[in-house]
C-alpha cells in the first residue's frame, strides 16, 4: 500500500496485492470528507481483487471529488479487473488510464522523460 502526494493538486494511491478491503481508499476518502484539494489517482497493477466494499468505496469517493469538480481517474486496470467493472455496468462511471502517466497525462501534468512517481 502507498499512498502518495505526487504534487498539492494530484494525490496517487497505490493498491497492493492484499488490497481486498480497500484500507487505501478509506485514507483518500478520509481526505476528501471536506472540500477536496487534490484530484485522485488509484493504480490497481498489483491488484488481483476487486471487491463489492473496493468498488462501494470507488463509488463514494468519486461522488466526494465530482462534487467539487475533482478527477479520480483508475489506471494499470489489469483486464481481469476491467471486466468486472464493465459486468456491474461502471466502466462509463470512472475514468480510467493505460497507466500513471497517461493518468497524470490527462490531469495536464506534463512528465519529464516519461517518468513516473515512484512508490
């Protein structure tokens, strides 16, 4: 789990492996309870698992950011994951990314040498 502050507009959450009941998405909730500052990135390459409380979670910290006019955008998606996401009906909800800079990419933040936070 990491959860990273990539600039004081962008805050990246990274899922581990063992992410099976979101504790990372609650700290970024828990961040967004008042008037969100930050855009949310979550990266769900070493995720194997998503759960009905992950996606509960994903829900209500996309309604948190939007009512501010604040991205969550998902990215490194692996096609497992996509699928469930497009079988419950939500991939038109979230915005997704092939990967961290395409999601930076898409916030207007530009990355030099194609680098990426590092976790």
């Amino acid at each position: 789990m990491a959860v990273v502050q990539v600039s004081e507009q962008i805050l990246l959450i990274v899922l581990s492996r063992e992410s099976r009941c979101g504790n990372e998405l609650d700290i970024a909730a828990g961040m967004a309870e008042t008037k969100p500052s930050r855009h949310v990135i979550v990266d769900f390459s070493a995720t194997q698992v998503l759960t009905s409380g992950m996606l509960s979670k994903l829900l209500a910290l996309e309604r948190q950011l939007g009512a501010f006019e604040k991205e969550l955008i998902l990215c490194s998606v692996p096609l497992s994951l996509m699928r469930v996401f497009k079988c419950v009906g939500l991939q038109g909800l979230f915005r997704f990314a092939a990967d961290r800079t395409a999601a930076l990419e898409s916030l207007g933040v530009a990355c030099d040498n194609g680098a990426t936070p590092r976790v």
